[in-house]
C-alpha cells in the first residue's frame, strides 16, 4: 500500500479518533445490542438493527484508521528545509490575482484537509499548481470555477 502523508497534528487527530473509537463508541454500541437482544425477537427488532448498523460502521472505521496510520508518513513542517518551496506541510500566503484577496493555506493529506481551518488537502487543484513552486510565482489554478491566478506571497514551514 502507499505511504499515506500526513502532518504531526494530523496523525495525533486520526490516533485520538481511533482512541474514541475502540474506548467509548466500540463498548457503548456493544452494549446498545447487548440490550436489543435482551428484548426478544430480532426480526423486527429496529433497535437491534440500528446498534448491528452502528457497530458495522464503527468496526469499519476503525480498520480504516488503523491502516492510515501504519501506512503514515508524518511529516512535521517545523523540521522542514525546502528552501522556500511550497511544499507537502509548509503554509502558503496567497493573492488572488483578480480580487486582491488574501488568503492563507497548509498544505496537509487528504484526510486532513478542511477549508475552513484553511487546511486544504495535498491532492486539490490549488495544492498540485502550488508545489514546487516560492514565493513570487504566479500560479495558475484550474479550478472548477475556471482559471484562477494566485500570487505567493510568503512560504512558512511552521
């Protein structure tokens, strides 16, 4: 299987996650059938069924997790040397060209990105035009709104 990227603070959130998972949700939907079952007939028993449903759910996740991170490359930005490009974990001020706005982003894995902690995933349009490249460059980014154009005004690794 690929190395799957991720940043310090991402693997702790996916770690806690997997912790939730095994040490409140796994025994509480444990219990929820546990107790369904009690009940008598499971035929038509739609709280047995939903419990079934969560558990299915949770013990998926829970693989899923697990395989993510022992195939994690953690890549902590803060040790980072690129010399000033824009790469996986550094943090990319941006112009946009065309409005004048700024806006900041980290360049994190895909099971890290959330656009409104500015955190957009390595696999996105605005990510793969920005790789690579220093502060200074226009970039030119084809999103599904069109053609964008964005000046990299400063690249941190922090």
């Amino acid at each position: 299987m690929n190395k799957v990227p991720l940043t310090v603070v991402g693997a702790e959130k996916l770690k806690e996650e997997l912790h939730h998972l095994k040490h409140v949700q796994r025994p509480a939907v444990i219990q929820a059938i546990s107790e369904a079952r009690a009940q008598g007939d499971l035929s038509e028993n739609a709280e047995y069924d939903a419990a079934k449903e969560r558990q299915s759910f949770i013990e998926g996740r829970i693989a899923d997790l697990e395989s993510k991170l022992s195939n994690a490359q953690i890549i902590d930005p803060a040790q980072l040397d690129a010399e000033g490009r824009c790469v996986f974990a550094s943090t990319v001020d941006l112009e946009d060209m065309a409005s004048g706005e700024t806006v900041t982003y980290q360049i994190v894995g895909d099971d890290e990105a959330d656009i409104k902690e500015g955190k957009i995933s390595i696999s996105s349009p605005i990510a793969r035009s920005l790789i690579g490249k220093f502060a200074g460059e226009v970039v030119e980014v084809k999103a599904p709104g069109g053609l964008r154009e964005y000046e990299i005004l400063q690249v941190r690794y922090s």
